[in-house]
C-alpha cells in the first residue's frame, strides 16, 4: 500500500511538473515588473507602438492593446490579421473599429490586412513598422501564443526592440487553469508543435 501512495505521489508530482513547465515556457512578458503606466526604468519604458495580432480571442488581444493605448504606452497600435471570413472586413479591420469605438482616434492605428499565419503577421506588419521609423514595440496576443508569436517578430524584424505583453485571461485560455480544459491542453500542444516546426526552419 505505501509503495503505491509514493508511486501515485510522484505521478502527481510529474504532472504537476509538466504542468508548470508548459506554461512557465509559453508564458512571456516583458511589462510583468511594471505598473499599469510606463516610466523611466528601461524595461518599463513606453514603446513607438503596440501591436495586436488576431486569432483566438481577437477582441481580447485588441481590448488589451486598447488598455495600454489608454495608459500611455504607445503612440501607435497596429492590429495585424486577414479575415476568417473572407467575404466581409479583415479582422485588423474589426480591431481598428473597436478600439474607434472605444475612443482610440483613428490616426492613432495602422492595420494590417492580409497576414493568416503568425509568421504573416510579423513579416508583414515588420513592413508597415519600417514605413512609419518605428523600432519599439509591445507585441500583444494570447498568452499560449506569446512565445512563438515573439520567436516570429524577433526572426521578422531583428532591428526592432520587441517587447512581449499577453492578455491573461480570454475565452480559449482560462488563465494559470488552462490545463483544466481539453481546449486548454490542445492549444498548449499544438503551439508547442508549431514552436519547434518555426525554429527548424
């Protein structure tokens, strides 16, 4: 019996190892020290832009990018993302009219429209931040996709200071409960896979 409690106790004990692991790995951010406004300290300075990649929970990622706008973190946002739909507007498109609607100005976004791969979304975005002399950002998407969405932009765009910032919380991923979830498990997987195919190549 008391082998069997230690043997049960460790497979425990690695499943909880694992656990942490995954999301310690795919967990990034860069402002995690910082307050809710940027300040002189270097690593908690503000950046010339943020950007938002869709996918996921898209108006998650763009609320978060609307919320470090608000508190000063950038001139610019720059919501990167083609349409899941093809018949109506690119979700960037769908992005840029929210934060309008939640009182960003217009001349304050750039969008980028065509991008439907993450590695998309950093070369083609790494192209608009180039137009406009941009060379900080604060790269905003979901916290299972933030490791390699920032793997991408540093590949894209090796000039550019890149920070990352995950929203925590969205309707696919509950936060540090995400091994809860069979939806949770098959994004961890499947970014996990997507990492390792992206730094082979």
């Amino acid at each position: 019996m008391k082998k069997v409690v230690i043997a049960v106790s460790a497979i425990v004990v690695l499943i909880a190892v694992i656990i942490w692991s995954i999301g310690a790995y795919l967990y990034v951010d860069d402002l995690r020290g910082c307050g809710q406004a940027p300040t002189t300290f270097d690593a908690c300075r503000s950046a010339d832009a943020i950007v938002a990649v869709s996918g996921g929970d898209t108006l998650a990622r763009a609320d978060e990018a609307i919320k470090l706008y608000r508190n000063g973190w950038a001139r610019y946002i720059v919501f990167s993302g083609a349409a899941a739909d093809k018949s109506g507007p690119s979700n960037a498109q769908v992005m840029k009219r929210h934060a309008i609607a939640s009182g960003v100005p217009a001349t304050a976004i750039l969008i980028e429209t065509m991008s439907e791969t993450t590695e998309e979304n950093a070369m083609n975005t790494t192209q608009i931040l180039d137009q406009h002399h941009i060379s900080s950002v604060i790269l905003v998407t979901s916290v299972y996709h933030q490791r390699r969405a920032t793997l991408e932009f540093h590949k894209s765009a090796p000039k550019i200071f890149v920070r990352s910032h995950p929203v925590e919380s969205d309707r696919q991923w509950q936060g540090s409960g995400w091994w809860l979830t069979p939806t949770g498990w098959n994004l961890a997987i499947q970014e996990l896979g997507k990492i390792i195919v992206s730094t082979r190549n």
